[in-house]
C-alpha cells in the first residue's frame, strides 16, 4: 500500500491493535512485552485504569480552550509540581521540544532583562539531545540532525560529557545557561556524576549563569525519583519535562524560579494547546498514581535488579557487551562491534520483547514503571536468546 506519510521514519512491519499494562497485542492476539513504554512515554503501562477514567470524565466535559482563558486544573497540576520540586512557576507545553525552547527563550530572557542583552551562549554537551525544533537541534549539536537545514544557530558552545575541566573552561560570565539531561537519552544513557551536577550548580553560581535540566526522558519517575536531580542535590533554574509526565497523552512543561520566570510577562511567549484541560486531567492522574506511596521505591528496585540481570549478560556474552549502562528504568547494553544495537534489537521483537536503540551502539530499555519481578526476568531471558542469536549469526 503507498503511504502518504513524510517518509522520516522506518517502522517494522508490525501493527499494534492495543494495549494493556506492559503488554501490547496485534491484531491475532499476539503479544508483546513493551519494554520501550513508547521511548519512555507510558509510564503506567498501557490504558492504565486511573488515566482512562480521569481522561473519559473530562472528554464528557471540556476539551479546549486554548490560554485565552482559565483553566482551573491547570492551576491544580502546577501546585503540584511546585511544591514538590525547586520550582515557583510553570508553563505547560505539548511536548518536549517545545518545553526546550520555551526554557532557552527564558534563560536568554532572564539576561536581556537584567541589561545583559548580548549574554546568549549556552552551554551543552556531546551526546545529547534535546528535540527536533531548529532550536533544539543546535542545541542538542548532533551533525547528523542539523545536516541539510542551512547555517548554524550561534550562541551555543558543545563541551564532552561530564568533564569537570572542560566545564570550568567553557561556563564564564559570558554564558547564559548550562543545560544537561542528568540521565542521556538518545546519547547512549549515560548519568552525570552526582558530583558534576553539584559542580555545575556551583560554576552557575560563580559566574551568574542559569542551569537547565532536561528531564523530558529521565523524570517522572523513571529513575527512583520524581526528577533524576534530585538524586545529586543540586537544582537547576529551569527544568523542562515531557514524555511520562503525560502517561502517553501529549504533555509537555518547563518549570523554573521566580526569578527567572518573571521576566516572561505577556507577549513573550504562548501555546495554543499547551495546558488544556484534557492533558491537564491526565496529568494530575499521572502525579498522583506516581507519588503514591511506595511507588518510586519499586521504580528503584526494579531498576536494580535490571541492571543486575544485565551484568550478568555481560558475563555471559564478553563479547558482545561493552558496558551496562544508566538510571533506574532507563538503563540498557552498551554493544562492541561488530554487534549493532538494532540488529539485536531487532531479533528481540522476532521473540517478543520490545526495546529501543540509543546512540553509542547502546541497546535501550525503558518499560513502563509498574512493571514486576517477572516481567524484568522475562525479558532479560528474551534478550539472552536475541545476544545468543546474533552472536551465532556473526
């Protein structure tokens, strides 16, 4: 069949009729085990009861009104937020990139206001990624995503990942804002040091620059904390979110200090359905199904015994397994060559088991936070049966 579809991606031939928990099943009834939540999105699992109900009741009610006027629960979901994190102020967004850029415009906003019009840069590191906007992509400095969209946006400066020398060398009085994801998503899910953290708070300090944290992959729980963060200590001046904090419906936020946030007076910035009222009820489902008690510490155990069972691969195939690597639920397999991460990756979906790719050759797991003992066991066996299969093939 001819697609009509902007060919920029490459799914399988594959075609999922729904969802339940951490299962998704085709049209035959076949099921598999999602092990990749939508890249991080479904972090209840699939048609969570709570999200379904808190979503049916408000679609019977009110679905858009845009910021013209007041929407009560947003209110509601970002007292939620700011009493529970550094955060005074919110503004609610539709994803992630979007959070991204209305957190750069705030950061610049910040300096133009306080007579320091010219104070642009923002610092970032290799590896990351931060969205597909043209902001974003600059941002993120990936020559593969830039290539072919005209000359670079000035004002960024990329330095290595986690380098304590290479930061006190580039965060001056000139730069604007750090901004970091605390766990890499795209890049091969690698954490910063708690310690490189607290450092770049302290460089922030020093110099009056902003710390930005891209938590869109890493929060809402994902690794043992409602934000990755709060693990080092050491809060930023803004932070945006998206992915988990949504459940899977279209839910996005930047967060940050008053001030900085008060400089974003009206006319600087808006979003037609940033905020409406059927994210905002998903969203106040989703805080309060993860805040619940207990919950984050099973996010935490599973996380280790994950990564337990993944260094046990490790032993098991030296030579295929480099490095196991990240945080909490967001963690996976860093490959050697010649094993490619989406050739493996692949052979685990032929055996029923979803997972995703991520860059440096790392093979991505980020299941839905609810997921049991059995469910890790389950799919850390599929993908033995995936290594084993690659490694007979090569």
């Amino acid at each position: 069949m001819t697609s009509h579809l902007i060919p920029t991606y490459a799914p399988p031939d594959l075609v999922f009729e729904r969802g339940e928990g951490v299962w998704l099943y085709d049209a035959k009834g076949d099921a598999w085990l999602d092990f990749i939540a939508g890249i991080a999105v479904d972090c209840l699992g699939h048609c969570h009861p709570a999200l379904v109900k808190a979503l049916e009741d408000q679609a019977h009610k009110l679905w858009h009104l845009s910021n013209m006027f007041e929407v009560p629960a947003r209110e509601e979901l970002a007292s939620r937020y700011c009493e529970n994190s550094f955060a005074d102020l919110v503004f609610f967004t539709n994803s992630g990139t979007e959070a991204i850029e209305g957190a750069l415009k705030a950061a610049r906003k910040y300096h133009a206001a306080r007579g320091n019009a010219d104070r642009i840069e923002i610092v970032t590191f290799q590896g990351a990624f931060h969205g597909r906007s043209y902001g974003a992509i600059n941002a993120g400095g990936n020559p593969a995503y830039m290539k072919g969209f005209g000359p670079l946006m000035e004002g960024f400066t990329q330095i290595a990942f986690a380098d304590e020398a290479a930061a006190k060398a580039a965060i001056t009085g000139n730069t604007a804002a750090v901004l970091i994801e605390p766990v890499q998503g795209e890049g091969g899910l690698r954490a910063a040091p708690d310690e490189f953290l607290r450092l770049l708070r302290k460089l922030c300090d020093e110099t009056g620059a902003l710390l930005i944290y891209d938590e869109i992959q890493c929060g809402a729980g994902r690794t043992g904390k409602m934000f990755a963060h709060e693990w080092s200590g050491a809060q930023p001046d803004i932070m945006a979110v998206a992915k988990g904090v949504g459940g899977g419906f279209p839910l996005g936020a930047w967060l940050t200090t008053k001030a900085v946030g008060e400089h974003m007076v009206v006319g600087t910035h808006g979003s037609t359905y940033g905020g409406n009222p059927l994210a905002m009820a998903v969203g106040i489902a989703v805080w309060d199904e993860i805040m619940k008690p207990g919950f984050l510490d099973h996010v935490t155990q599973m996380g280790q015994l994950l990564k337990q069972q993944m260094a046990a691969l490790a032993d098991t195939y030296p030579d295929m397994i480099e490095d196991v690597r990240g945080k909490g639920l967001l963690c996976g397999i860093k490959l050697k060559e010649p094993y490619v991460n989406r050739e493996v990756m692949g052979l685990a979906r032929e055996r029923g088991l979803l997972s995703g790719a991520a860059g440096d050759n790392v093979l991505r797991m980020a299941p839905p936070l609810i997921i049991t003992e059995e469910h890790a066991r389950k799919a850390i066996s599929v993908l033995d049966e995936a290594l084993a299969a690659a490694r007979k093939k090569d």
